[in-house]
C-alpha cells in the first residue's frame, strides 16, 4: 500500500514527531501533548535552531513541525481513504453508462474526476493544472489515484512548464471561476502543486509568526484569505457588510484580485519588511503567469502597499485632508483603492476570528470613500487610459455597431469623461447611449422601466443642457430623487446633452 519511499518518509516524519513528544514528556515530568509558547522557545533551543534571515529560531522549528506534521496526515489519510474504498465496487451497470469522458482523457464517475492513462503527467505535466480546473469546473473530486499520480509528478514541474501558456491559462481560469476558488486551491496546497507551479510560495509553506496575534500559519492564512473574498463575490456577507459587498461586485480582474491576495505575504519568508520583499518578487512571478504590463504594476503596487490602508486607518486622523490627499495620490486610480480596500478587508477578516471588528470596518469605509471622493474630484485623470476604460469602450463600441453609424458611436464615445467610464460599466453605459443616439434632433429621449419588485419606477432622460435642468425636472413631478446617475454635458459636442435617472 506504501511504496518504498513513502514509507521511508513516513517514518522519518513519524520520528521527528515522537522526538518533539518524548522531550514536552520530559520537560513537564508528565504526560503532556501540547507545544505551549513557553516550550516552543526550549525545544527550538534544544534542537539546535539559530535565529537567521528565514526567521526566529522558534520559527524555524514550528515551520519544521508543521511540515512533518502535514506529510504525516497526507500519507495517512491517503492510507485511509485506499482502505475503506478498496472494496467498493459499482453495483448497477446504470453507473458504468454515467461516466462523463472529457478532454484530455480526463473522465467524471461516481462524483470524482479520474484518468485511465497512468502515463498522462509524464506526456504533459501542465495537464496536471488542468485536472484542477476540470474539478472545480464539473464539482468533483479528485480521485485517490489521480491525486497520487499527481503528487509522483510534481518534480516534473520545472521553469519551463511553469511559464506555458496551457498551464497558466488552467490557473487564471480556476481564479475567475464564479464558485470553490478558495476549495481547488486548498486542494492544489494539499498536494503540494501550489508550491511546485509558484517556488515562491514555498517560503511561507507552514511558516508561524511567533506572537498571539496570527494564529493560523502564513499560508493557510492566504488561502483562508481568498476564501473571504468569495464570501463577498458570492452574496454570503451581502447582508452583513452591505457596502463591501458592492465594491466586490465592481472588481472587473477577480483573478488579479484573487492573485493580489493570495501573494501579499508571500515575502514573510524571506525576514523583515515582508512588503518590500514580496513585491521584489512580484515581477518575476507576473511575467510566469503572463499578466501583461499594467497588471503586473498593479499587483506589485497591492503586494507593497497591502498594509497601508489598515495602519492609516487605525492609527491616523482621518479628518486630515492632507492625510487623504496624500493617500489619495498614492492610489493613483480608483481600481488601485477598490482592491486594496478588499484586499484589507480579507487580510484581517483572515487572521483569527476576533481580529475585525465594526470599529475597524467603519475607519476603512470612511479612509474608502474619502480618498474615492478626492480621485472623483481629479475625474479620475489617470485612468483615461487605463486598460479599464479602454475595454469599456471597445465593448460598449461592439455592442453599438450596426445600430448606428461608426461615426456617430466613436464620437460619442470619444466624448465620455474619464469620471463617467470608471463610475459605470459597460452594461450600463451601453442602454444611455442607445437613448442619446436615438433622440436624433429631437430635444428630448426618455426612457421609463417600471421595478415592481424593488417598489419604484426608473425614469431616465436624454435631453439638451440648459440651466436649471435637474429642478424643472425634479420639482414639477414631485420626484424624490434618488440617485442622478449621470451628468455628461461633453456627451455630443454640438449640444450638450444630459443624462438623469430618477426613482419614485
């Protein structure tokens, strides 16, 4: 059931065990089984652990016990799951028919993803991302065969398989997944493929911080981490932190988003100012995995600066509008603010269960929304041409063409402030200019939708500027005006033209 090397393992982990277990016998003169912060320090001293760059001697050895800790669970549960499933055996011949093949000589039975073709990693070892992707994609498991191939071919993962396109391609796709991001990637972790496509990882690989305030090692932490972060793209905490909810919802790159958190402590491996250090590191990870220039930038700027939000928060005064214009200009864009707003929000949520707190939500939400205030006030000017703006306009141009004449769209367009590309989407965007382009010379296009469910009717008009607009609007039909969605009098260069919606 073991072969060889296994087994040589196993008992090599086993033994360093029973020596941490025989020595807290032998310090406490009792039976005692738990490795208290106290005897943390005596044992790492007592096993020849020196403070050094990769950290505190303690460190060093917790990190050590974690990991002989994780062998032993991964061949015993392996050993396990083998024992109580040897046996089973399809009863019905109806269960043989149901058996799904898929590509790559992948296959779906019995609620497990599986491959008749033992040799299939040796052939091409990025199909082994791809087994990840097509479990998360179908909902199932891994099969205990699949998962020991896996494990057997993990030295085949070199430089030149991280960096192919098959390989990024499976990774970037399980990332943008709607659903078990966090599940497929503990799995990855638990069969040490995280560590095989991302070297860099396997300095945080069951390292401690020795201290009260992380209980969780650094890794499982990262991983607990995105996991909160599909909470909030999932509705899950929809009620509980409303706000949130709709920034995460505005992310456009959930897998740069994912990426970001996954990596922001990534250089606690490496010693002090793990910030820095981590974003050294960024570069050469993102150009592995393909991210093109601005999002290589980007996810360098959250990995260096994933701390700032939290400590100017907590520890600022957040009635210093200096402070925020200083912050404000660090951002940069609004999409820098929103995913380091996120990426605070799971780092916190992700160190322990008392760590965030509704204190620490509201000084985040209002350092958000003052600093978002202060970019909106620039017209975003530094997002013009982001790629952001330029997918909204390629895409609203898409959906425009052969409705209207290119022309027309293109100066539209072109005329759109940077303000209003980076407040709305493209499926937002796209309906106000249907209703500018079809007013014609006509002074007036209105548009009502009538929302049953939500309890009020939505009126949006396209209309020629003038002063006094909004009130005349407003006031004669007693609107209570909740929200004027868009006001672009650039719109069309011979008028100018503006955009209301009103609810009542």
């Amino acid at each position: 059931m073991l072969t060889e090397k296994q087994a040589d393992e196993y008992r090599s982990a086993l033994d360093y065990l029973w020596r941490i277990r025989n020595h807290l016998h032998f310090l406490g003169q009792r039976k005692s089984d738990q490795i208290s912060f106290d005897l943390q320090r005596q044992i790492a001293t007592t096993f020849g652990y020196k403070d050094g760059r990769s950290g505190s001697a303690i460190e060093q050895f917790m990190q050590d016990y974690y990991q002989h800790a994780a062998h032993v669970e991964h061949l015993s549960s392996g050993l396990i799951m083998e024992a109580t499933q040897r046996d089973k055996v399809q009863k019905s011949i109806f269960g043989f028919f149901v058996r799904r093949n898929l590509e790559y000589g992948f296959n779906v039975g019995r609620g497990e993803l599986s491959c008749s073709d033992e040799e299939i990693f040796q052939k091409n070892p990025a199909l082994m991302m791809k087994a990840f992707e097509l479990s998360q994609k179908h909902g199932v498991k891994l099969n205990l065969k699949l998962k020991s191939l896996i494990r057997e071919s993990l030295p085949l993962v070199n430089d030149k398989v991280r960096r192919s396109r098959p390989m990024n391609e499976s990774f970037m796709n399980i990332l943008r997944h709607p659903k078990d991001v966090g599940k497929t990637l503990r799995k990855m972790h638990h069969l040490h493929v995280l560590n095989a496509f991302i070297p860099e990882f396997k300095n945080i690989f069951c390292k401690v911080q020795f201290d009260l305030y992380h209980i969780y090692t650094v890794d499982i932490h990262s991983l607990f981490a995105v996991e909160e972060m599909g909470k909030l793209w999932s509705g899950e905490y929809a009620e509980a932190y409303p706000f949130l909810t709709d920034v995460a919802n505005n992310i456009e790159k959930r897998g740069l988003m994912l990426l970001a958190i996954l990596f922001h402590d990534i250089g606690k491996g490496r010693g002090n100012d793990h910030s820095s250090r981590g974003a050294s590191m960024i570069p050469t990870i993102a150009r592995r995995l393909g991210l093109n220039r601005e999002d290589r930038r980007r996810l360098q700027f959250l990995v260096q600066h994933h701390l700032q939000m939290a400590h100017i928060s907590q520890r600022r005064d957040l009635h210093d509008m200096k402070l925020i214009s200083q912050f404000a200009e660090l951002m940069g864009m609004s999409e820098n603010l929103r995913m380091l707003y996120l990426l605070t929000f799971a780092d916190l949520k992700a160190v322990g269960p008392d760590v965030w707190s509704e204190w620490k939500g509201q000084l985040l939400q209002e350092l958000y929304e003052k600093t978002f205030d202060v970019l909106e006030k620039k017209d975003f000017y530094q997002e013009i041409r982001s790629e952001k703006a330029r997918n909204r306009k390629r895409k609203v141009r898409e959906a425009l063409l052969g409705d209207y004449p290119e022309r027309r769209i293109n100066r539209a367009i072109n005329s759109l402030s940077s303000r209003y590309l980076m407040s709305y989407r493209s499926r937002q965007i796209i309906p106000h200019l249907r209703l500018a382009l079809s007013r014609g010379k006509k002074p007036l296009a209105m548009q009502v939708e009538h929302q049953a469910n939500a309890g009020y009717t939505e009126l949006t008009l396209a209309t020629i500027d003038s002063p006094g607009l909004f009130s005349l609007i407003a006031l004669p039909g007693c609107w209570p005006v909740i929200q004027s969605i868009f006001w672009e009098p650039r719109f069309i260069r011979v008028k100018p033209v503006r955009f209301w919606t009103c609810c009542r």
